[in-house]
C-alpha cells in the first residue's frame, strides 16, 4: 500500500524555497497523526527541511528512507535509496510518500491512496504537485474546516 500525504492549494501549490508556504497547525496535527511512527520516503530536500524544524528531536516517524541521486551520501537516523522507483515499484509493505515535489511526481503513479488537504486561502511559492488524473482515483472520506478541506482517494 502507497500513501501520498500532502497538503497543497486549490493550484497545486505545495512549497516555497524549502519551506511549506503556510503555518497551519490543524493541518500539521493531522499530518502527524497520520504519518507518527510510519515507514516513510522522503527526498532529499524535504529531508533537510525537516530536520531545520526538528533541530534537536527525532524525525517522528519509524523507518525513515531518504531519495538522492547521491550515492556517497550517508545519514544517521535515515536509510538513503538511490532508485526511487525501483524501490517504490517492489515495496509490499504499507509506506508514506511525504515529499516533496520531485518524489510526489515520481511516486505518483504507484500511489493506492491520496491524502490531500487543500489548503484555503492564497499563497505565494514555487513547488507545485503535479496534474493528477482524479478519473483514475474515487472520494472515500473527506471534512472540511474552515482553513482545510481534508480528502482521502483511492485508486480504482
Ligand atoms: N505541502 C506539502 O505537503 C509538502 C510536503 C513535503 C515537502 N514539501 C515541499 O516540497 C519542496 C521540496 O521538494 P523538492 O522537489 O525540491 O525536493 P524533494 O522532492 O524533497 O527531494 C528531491 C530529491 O530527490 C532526488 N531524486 C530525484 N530523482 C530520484 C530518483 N529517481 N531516485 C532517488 N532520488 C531521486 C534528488 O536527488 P539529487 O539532489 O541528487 O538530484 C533530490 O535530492 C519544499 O518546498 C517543501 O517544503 C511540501
């Protein structure tokens, strides 16, 4: 089972520099109850984004791998993979793909499940989710609130 989380505009909006371009933090409670003690991938980038907000804690979540094209690179709380999608592709467990950009791209299309909070509300930034084909997935869950419309896709 491949999960895809991510928050994002009604524009596909998803980041800025290295950074998210917003504060939201019942999004970001919802994002960690869902994501606390799983396997995840990460880039390399989201990564060390990551850990700019945990500087002194541990990454909250289980086995954590981290996508690069490095292949000298070596970290302590993380296992680096330098074939995403061969990786992806033979996974039989259940996995989290967090971000950002570049892995939600190339994750896609092996993704079972869709976690989107469309975030309310206009932003300024430069990463973008890329088209997603909403054909090939049906709504099984979804809330709103006031700042987030949280949905759940699965493929079908
Ligand atoms: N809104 C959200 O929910 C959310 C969630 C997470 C992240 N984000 C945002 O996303 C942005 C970061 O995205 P990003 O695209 O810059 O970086 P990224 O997806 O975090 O990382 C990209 C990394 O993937 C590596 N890579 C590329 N192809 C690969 C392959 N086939 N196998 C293994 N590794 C591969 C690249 O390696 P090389 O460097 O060696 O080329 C690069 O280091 C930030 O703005 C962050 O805030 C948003």
């Amino acid at each position: 089972m491949i999960n895809l989380i991510w928050a994002m505009t009604k524009d596909n909006l998803i980041g800025k520099g290295n950074l998210m371009p917003w504060h939201i933090k019942e999004d970001l409670v919802y994002y960690k109850n869902k994501t606390a003690g799983k396997t995840v991938v990460m880039g390399e980038e989201t990564y060390y984004s990551l850990k700019g907000y945990y500087k002194t804690r541990p990454l909250p979540y289980g086995t954590i791998y981290v996508a690069s094209l490095n292949t000298d690179l070596k970290l302590d709380d993380a296992i680096v993979i330098n074939d995403l999608i061969d990786f992806v592709s033979n996974f039989k467990d259940e996995l989290w793909v967090v971000g950002g950009a570049t892995i939600y791209k190339l994750t896609l299309p092996y993704a079972d499940r869709l976690y989107i909070s469309f975030v309310k509300g206009n932003y300024e930034g430069d990463k973008y989710f890329p088209q997603i084909d909403y054909s090939k997935y049906k709504l099984i869950w979804d809330n709103e609130t006031d700042l987030v419309h949280y949905t759940l896709y699965e493929r079908v």
